[in-house]
C-alpha cells in the first residue's frame, strides 16, 4: 500500500485494515452493501461527506460545495 501511494504522491496518512476474509472484513461495516464508500475530506482535514452508495451528481455537488469554501 505504501508503495503504491508513493507512487501516487500521496502526502496523508493511509489507513489499511487487514483482514483475513470478506466475512471478516464486512462485520465493520453494517448493511446491506459494504463496499464502495465515499469519503471527502474537506480543506480543515474533517470528513465532509460520507456515504455507501455511489451518487456522481451528489458526490459532484459536495466537490464543487468544499471547493468554494
């Protein structure tokens, strides 16, 4: 993972949760569709948006929302 975001240029800390099996993996994280999640962080380094469902328009809104603050 390291290596990867170094390529990337990546300057944050990545956080990498090992796990062993999706089973495993998906007790983190409740309901019915664990995966993807969406996480934008805002200019003061807070979580600003966070959701389980994939939603371009809204995902898109919040951008341009952080981006004019």
């Amino acid at each position: 993972m390291q290596a990867f975001c170094g390529t990337l240029g990546v300057s944050f800390e990545v956080g990498l949760e090992e796990t062993g099996t999706y089973f495993s993996l998906t007790q983190n994280f409740v309901g019915p569709n664990p995966f993807p999640v969406d996480i934008l962080v805002g200019k003061d380094g807070k979580i600003a948006y966070i959701t389980r469902e994939y939603d371009p328009p809204a995902i898109t809104e919040m951008i341009e929302k952080l981006l004019a603050e």
